[in-house]
C-alpha cells in the first residue's frame, strides 16, 4: 500500500477498525505495527470510527496487551 494514496487511506481505515474489532486484546501499537502506521494514527482512526458510528465495540487501547478500555460514562 502506498504510503499517501489518498485513495486507498479510506479502506486502510476500515481494516483498522475491524481488526481491532476482531482482536481486542491487541494494543493500539500491535495493531499499528500490523498496518504500518504508529499508535498515534490509529487512535485517530478508531476515535473517528466511533464519531461515524463504525468502531462501535472497537477496544483496542494503547499500552500493554490486554489492557482495559477507558470508560467513556
């Protein structure tokens, strides 16, 4: 994958937030190391998911494997 075609960041995207969907037990950086982007970027990625309603449920979290998700209430 190109690193900035604009064109294919959308569907990055969208493989970020179901894998961290389906692997909820990886930290925001595994799952970063995965897609070649760091942890940072895939904060954005699910922090946008969950504004548009796609990464509802997604749980990664950054810092150590298996660590809890943060209460949003």
């Amino acid at each position: 994958m190109a690193k900035y075609d604009k064109l294919r960041k959308p569907d990055r995207d969208k493989a970020v937030i179901r894998y961290a969907k389906k692997h909820p037990n990886l930290s925001q950086e595994e799952v970063g190391r995965i897609f070649n982007v760091c942890q940072q970027r895939v904060s954005q990625i699910l922090n946008k998911g969950r504004r548009d309603g796609k990464a509802e449920g997604s749980h990664a979290t950054p810092g150590k494997k298996g660590a809890l998700p943060i209460s949003q209430s």
